[in-house]
C-alpha cells in the first residue's frame, strides 16, 4: 500500500513534464489509458508502458512510477490466475498458449491502466487539479471532496502504519492463526483509524464553516491557469497519436484492405 501511495504522490520538481499544464498533462494520461484499454495486444500495451516510462524518466520520477508498479504485483498475478484459469476451462485444457498470452496481457495490461494516471498525480499538485477540474466546468463542491480526499489519503495511512507499529508494540500479532483470527485482529486497528477519520472530517467541516465555504460561487485563484505554447504542442500530438491509435484499431477490427 506504502509503493502504490508513494508513486501517486506528488514529486516536486522543475522538468518539462511538471511544468505543462495539468489539463495537459490530463488529456496525455487520459489518452495513454484510452490506448491501454482499446488493445489486448502486449507490443502495443508495450509501446504505451515505455511513453509512459519516458515520461517519467524526463519528469525524474522514474523510482518513485516505479514504486507505484510495484506496489500492485499482488493484484497483478491475481488478475492472471483469474484469466488463465477461467479461460483454461473454457479451452478445456490447462496448458493452452492462448490462454497464456491472453491472461498475460490482460495482467500486463494493469500496469498500463496504473502508469497512465501515475505520471500525471507525481507531476501535477491537487492544487493545480482542483483548478484544472474547476476549469473543465467540475462544481467546485466535487472538486474540493475530491481534491480532499487526494490530500487525506497519505495522512491516513500514515497514521494507520503508526496505530499498526503501536498495537505490535504492545504485543498484538497479525501473522499467527486463521483467516478469521487475524481478521478479527484488525479490529483494534480499524476503530482508532475510523475515529481519527471522523475526527479530521469533524475539523475540516468546522474550518469550512468558519470560511465561509460556498458562500460566494465566484472563485478567484492566486495562480491562474494559461496553456503555453508547449502545452498546445503536447496536446496537439498527443491527440493526433491517439486518432491514429484508435484509427489503426478500426482498421484491424474491420479488416478493410
């Protein structure tokens, strides 16, 4: 959980990707997660993991993207397990190389989906998504629940790691008995986390409150958002790529000569 929250955290940085403006940066991870999910082919899959591999390299992020891949390998070899022993039996044989290969990109095919969004939460603050999405005419009452619970989530499992320390210091074992032991284990952990949740929320409604929140539907921004030259640039190509993506995969799907 720790990998997968660290490598969809923002970075801090100056490279060109963190410098293009976040509705940029959102129609690139949108586009990268269209082609993800239009083919099940692994070169093309392949093709969209290292644009996204490059983008993280040139936006310096590539240890922390890394980390947020790592993070969901469990759930990556559970998505082929699932796939290769459903379509095993639909084939009728254990050992079939089209249910290898299509559970293998159904798998791979994950990662892609992750990394796209990946690039775009290292290099974009939720600062500059709030304004992106206030931009793209979002309410901004979604905005700010969304915005917020973008902001909560590192801080609460941190505190969740520190409520899992403490109770292991006072001798609490979570590796030792059954399913139903162990779950039951986690009950001193969930009812100081969900009280620290409903505490924090009871903060932030009060400090809301206090401001004033939505009292004026007029909002002005201390930074206001323009697109750049690049920023055209990077949308311009980034829509071309995927008009011929989704043309190439008309194409094939039609079989036209």
């Amino acid at each position: 959980m720790a990998h997968i929250l660290r490598g969809l955290q923002f970075y801090p940085g100056k490279s060109l990707v963190h410098r293009l403006d976040p509705r940029a940066k959102l129609i690139i991870s949108a586009s990268l997660l269209t082609v993800a999910l239009l083919y099940l082919e692994i070169s093309m899959i392949s093709l969209v993991i290292i644009v996204e591999a490059l983008l993280a390299l040139i936006s310096k992020t590539l240890k922390r993207w890394a980390c947020a891949i790592y993070g969901i390998a469990p759930f990556i070899a559970l998505v082929f397990l699932l796939n290769y022993v459903i379509k095993a039996l639909s084939a009728g044989q254990l050992l079939d190389p089209q249910s290898l290969y299509e559970s293998f990109a159904a798998a791979y095919r994950v990662i892609a989906l992750l990394a796209s969004f990946s690039i775009f939460f290292l290099t974009t603050t939720p600062e500059e998504l709030g304004m992106a999405l206030t931009k793209l005419r979002v309410p901004y009452i979604y905005t700010f629940a969304f915005i917020s619970a973008i902001r909560f989530v590192p801080i609460l499992a941190e505190e969740l790691q520190s409520i899992i320390d403490a109770q292991r210091s006072r001798g609490l074992e979570f590796e030792r008995g059954n399913p139903l032991t162990r779950l039951r284990r986690y009950i001193p952990i969930l009812v100081p986390l969900i009280v620290s949740v409903l505490r924090r929320s009871y903060e932030l409604a009060e400090a809301m409150e206090v401001k004033c929140f939505g009292a004026s539907k007029k909002r002005t921004y201390l930074k206001e958002l323009k697109l750049k030259r690049a920023d055209y640039m990077a949308i311009t190509l980034t829509i071309l790529l995927l008009a011929i993506a989704i043309y190439l995969k008309l194409f094939q799907k039609l079989n036209l000569p």
